[in-house]
C-alpha cells in the first residue's frame, strides 16, 4: 500500500498538531499535502507552503463540498477535527462524514487523529467524562469498526495522542505555569497522578510512520506518549534543566476553576457550540473529567511499541525540557526560565491556534 501513497490531504494542517505532522509528511518531498485551512492568508497557513510541497484548500470540515474536493484526488488523510471549534456533538459528526466521504472518493489510508475514549476507559463513570476525549474516542472505535469490512478498499489507522507538552510552559492552557515569588508553579487538580503527555515534534515523526508503513499500520491504534508526566517529576526536570526553582501544588479542583481559567469555566468548551444545547459541556465540566482522568490513571500507552517504531523517540520530560530549553535558545526566544515568565510567556504565539484566533472562527 505504501509505494501507492503520494497526496494527502490533511485537516487541522495550521493546528499545534498538523504542522509538525506536515512538516514530517514532505520533509523529503515523499509526499505532497493539501491542508484544509478557513484562513489560507494566515500565518500558519503561509508558513505551510513555505515548507513547499503543500497546497492549501480553503473551507471548512463542516462542509460536505469542500470535504469531497479536499479528498478527491488524494490517496491519504490525516483529519484532525477540532472540537474546540464544534463542541462534542457536531465534532462526531463531520468526523464521521469524513470517513464516508473519504472512502467514497478514493482515499486509500486514512489516519484519524485520535483522543482516549476516557469515558469507557474509566468504565463509563461520568466523573471521567471529557467532550474533546470521547467525541474523538468513541469515533476512533466507530473508524476501526468499519475499517474490518473496509480495510482493503480504504486502510484507516487510528493515531491517539494526547495533551502536548509544550502546553505546560505555555499561556492560556490548562496546565500554564506562574511564576511565584520567583518560583516556577504548576497549580493544577492532579494529586498523584500524572499526564502521558506528547511531544508535538514526536507525533510528526508517528504520522509520517503510519503512512510510510500502510500495511502494518492498517487496522490499528496507535496511542504515543513521552512518558506518564507527575508534576513533581515536571517541577523537578525544569530546575535540574534550568537551575531555577520549581514546584508542584496539588489544587482542589475549586481553587483550580477559582484561579487563572475563572472567566472561562461557564462557556462552552467548543467556541462554536450553542450554550442552550443541553450536550454541551462547558469547560468547567469538560476539563473536570479532564483532570480527574489524569488524577486517577484511567489511561495506559505501550512504552515498548513506542521504543520500536521510534527508537529515537523523546522519552522522558527533562529529556523535552533539555531540548525544548536548547530550541528555544537557537530560535532567539531564550531559555525555559526566561520563557515562561509572565511576560515573555503572553508575548510569544501560542502554541494553539485556537488561541492565537482568540476562540473565533466559523464552524
Ligand atoms: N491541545 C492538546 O493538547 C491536544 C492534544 C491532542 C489532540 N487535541 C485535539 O486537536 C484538535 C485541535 O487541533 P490542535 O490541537 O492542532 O489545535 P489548534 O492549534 O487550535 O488548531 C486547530 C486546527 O483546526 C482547524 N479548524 C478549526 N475549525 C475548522 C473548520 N471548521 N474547518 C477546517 N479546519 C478547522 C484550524 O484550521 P484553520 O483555522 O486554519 O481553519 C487549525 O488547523 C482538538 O480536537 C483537540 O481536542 C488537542
């Protein structure tokens, strides 16, 4: 299968996620990307056809004539559907479409950016329930589903990540430091628990795998981490990186909706989603069940799987921290200390672009 694949077309491309998993995908011009943007003057979306190789499409996912004419002509897919535009409901649905359209038109793999069903994980306790997780999780179930039947005409794999580690030295996430009497502080509802949080450049590398190895990826889930990340372990790699103080506080989940997030916590989590539809979640909700699925080990990643397919892989966070610290110092943007000062943290672009968009757009 793999010789076969030559065109992908990719939703998300200007995403946190799509650009490294562009970037891997037409490195050495093995492939070539259509990617799906709303905004084709933005930014992100110029620095994607910069890498060369990569056309932009512009429309919306939520759209069956731009889903057709993004796929038509392509051999692979990679469709991250962001559900922090739709919300839980209308995500499922367009991600569903997708794959109808995309075997319709030809597609010969298609690679479903996935999240942990986290709710039946955790035996479908409602305290685990997290929209972004389970809109995803339960259609990454639905996708290798159809794919028994399908797999020869359309091979599918499903590629579950899961929150990026940059997002923990970055404004206006969940897990944003502050700097505290000139402490380094994550304040989060973790207790003992801990994050298998992914490394954006690792995931460029999975991508680029699940394509190259079409045969072998057919049919399956892979879900990657760097490691299961304890925030004590976190505050700990940042000061032996840094030389700088750092600490962990374990934050009931009031203080946590009380602190920096306040503001947010009764709106929708999906920025286009309606607040009087009683399926949707707000963030409050949402990243509850968010944290709790951390808090209490719902989740399990096969760290032998990951050291096969990429040997090279990051493995542990001061293993990130080390090279994120010499990243940032090559790009001009400082060491880490530096970087997440309150300051220099808000005045650099952020990681999302649903931040960089301040939570606008079309759906
Ligand atoms: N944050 C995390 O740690 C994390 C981890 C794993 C998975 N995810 C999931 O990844 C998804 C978001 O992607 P991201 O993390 O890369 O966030 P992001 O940086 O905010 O990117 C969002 C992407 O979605 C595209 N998009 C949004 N609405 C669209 C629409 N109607 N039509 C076409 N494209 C649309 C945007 O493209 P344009 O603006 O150019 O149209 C952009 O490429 C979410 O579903 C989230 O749950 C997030």
């Amino acid at each position: 299968m793999h010789s076969d694949i030559a065109n992908i077309f990719v939703i998300g491309g200007t995403g946190a996620q799509g650009i490294p998993v562009i970037s891997a995908l037409v490195k050495d011009k093995r492939y070539s990307v259509r990617a799906l943007s709303r905004d084709p003057d933005s930014r992100r979306a110029k620095s994607l056809v910069a890498l060369g190789n990569v056309a932009i499409l512009e429309g919306t996912f939520a759209d069956e004539a731009i889903l057709r004419a993004g796929f038509r002509g392509c051999d692979g897919a990679y469709i991250n559907i962001d559900g922090f535009n739709t919300g839980e409901k209308t995500e499922m649905y367009w991600a569903i479409r997708s794959y109808e359209i995309a075997l319709e038109e030809g597609v010969k793999f298609f690679v479903y950016g996935n999240l942990d069903y986290a709710l039946k994980k955790a035996g479908y306790d409602s305290r685990f329930r997290a929209g972004h997780y389970d809109g995803k999780g339960r259609i990454g179930e639905w996708i290798l589903f159809q794919n028994q039947e399908n797999k020869r005409r359309m091979g599918a794999a499903v590629f579950t990540t899961g929150p990026y580690m940059e997002m923990a030295i970055s404004a206006r996430t969940p897990m944003s430091p502050s700097v505290e009497d000139g402490v380094v502080t994550w304040r989060v509802p973790l207790g003992n628990g801990a994050i298998p949080h992914v490394a954006l450049e690792d995931c460029g590398y999975y991508a680029r795998w699940l394509f190259d190895h079409a045969e072998r990826a057919n049919g399956m889930d892979l879900e990657v981490a760097i490691e299961h990340v304890e925030y004590r372990q976190l505050a700990a790699a940042f000061e032996r990186v840094t030389g700088r103080p750092a600490q962990y506080i374990d934050t009931d989940i009031e203080a946590y909706w009380s602190g920096p997030l306040a503001a947010a916590a009764d709106l929708p989590a999906g920025y286009n989603a309606s607040p009087d539809d009683k399926s949707t979640m707000s963030f409050r909700d949402n990243f509850t069940g968010f944290w709790n699925i951390w808090k209490y080990g719902v989740i399990r990643r096969d760290y032998a799987l990951l050291d096969e397919i990429h040997p090279n892989r990051i493995k542990s966070v001061e293993q990130w921290l080390r090279r994120e610290d010499q990243l940032g110092r090559e790009l001009g943007k400082g060491g880490l200390w530096e970087r997440v000062q309150p300051e220099n943290m808000v005045s650099q672009a952020p990681i999302l672009k649903v931040s960089e968009d301040n939570r606008r757009g079309r759906l």
